[in-house]
C-alpha cells in the first residue's frame, strides 16, 4: 500500500490504473476498499476527494504494478 498527496492529471492516473495488470484499490475513510480498475463509481469518488494530510491510500493486487504508479508519482512531483 502507498499513498498519494495529490493527483494533479487525473486522466494519466486512471491510465496507470487501466493499464495496470492486477486491481487498484482505494482505501476509504471508513477502511473498506474499492477497486478503481472496475468500478466507475470508484472513479468518480476518487475524482471528488481531497487527500488531505493523510494522502490518499492505494493498494495494488499485482506488485509488478507498483514501478508504473511510482513513476506517475514522480512526474506528477516534477510538474
């Protein structure tokens, strides 16, 4: 699991997820999850929160997907 201060270019992040091999998870305020890989209303939820100081938590079911979102991370700190 890792966490996300902001998500400045939601379209390239929800490309990282689609193209992810294994399922995304958001982990909500209330400590379920949701997958944002397949449900749109997931999405939608992500779209409308603040991260806040806490972040935003994501869990990855494959951790060959973790490169990809770290390098998001990284471009998304440079911009």
């Amino acid at each position: 699991m890792f966490k996300i201060m902001s998500i400045p270019n939601a379209d390239k992040f929800f490309s990282v997820v689609e193209h992810s091999k294994g399922n995304v998870f958001l982990r909500l305020p209330d400590n379920s999850q949701c997958d944002l890989k397949r449900d749109r209303t997931a999405r939608q939820l992500l779209q409308t929160m603040r991260p806040g100081r806490e972040g935003l938590c994501i869990a990855l079911s494959d951790p060959q997907d973790f490169p990809e979102f770290f390098r998001f991370m990284m471009e998304a700190d440079d911009a």
